[in-house]
C-alpha cells in the first residue's frame, strides 16, 4: 500500500485531512479494483479496511470534532 495514514491527525488542518481522506479513497478504490475473492490476501484485507476506516469514519470524525 502506496498511501500512510497519518499518526497524528491534530498536526493537519481540516483541508489537509480532506485532501488525505481523498488520497485513501483513490488508494483503496484502486486496491479493490485489483484483487478479487480468489486472489486478494489477509494484508490486502487489512489494507482495505483501514483505508475505509480512514476515509470514512476517522476523518469525518476528526472535522466534525473541531467544528464543536
């Protein structure tokens, strides 16, 4: 996997976390393009779910918890 999710979210600005959840969905939607039920591995799945985790949960989270 190309894409690293950043350790340390509070150091980014919210334009910044935007463009890297960006970033994760390009990484993880080329990722689920290649493999396939027979061929994908056990790190191509954790890969896959961190991505998605990334993307759709730990960011929006993030944002929403400095807009309070």
């Amino acid at each position: 996997m190309e894409f690293e999710i950043p350790a340390n979210l509070s150091d980014l600005t919210a334009a910044a976390l935007t463009g890297k959840a960006a970033a994760a969905k390009v990484e993880y939607d080329t990722l689920y393009a290649a493999v396939t039920p027979d061929s994908v591995t056990d790190e191509q799945i954790a890969d896959l779910k961190g991505l998605h985790e990334f993307f759709s949960v730990t960011v929006p989270n993030e944002i929403s918890g400095r807009e309070r």
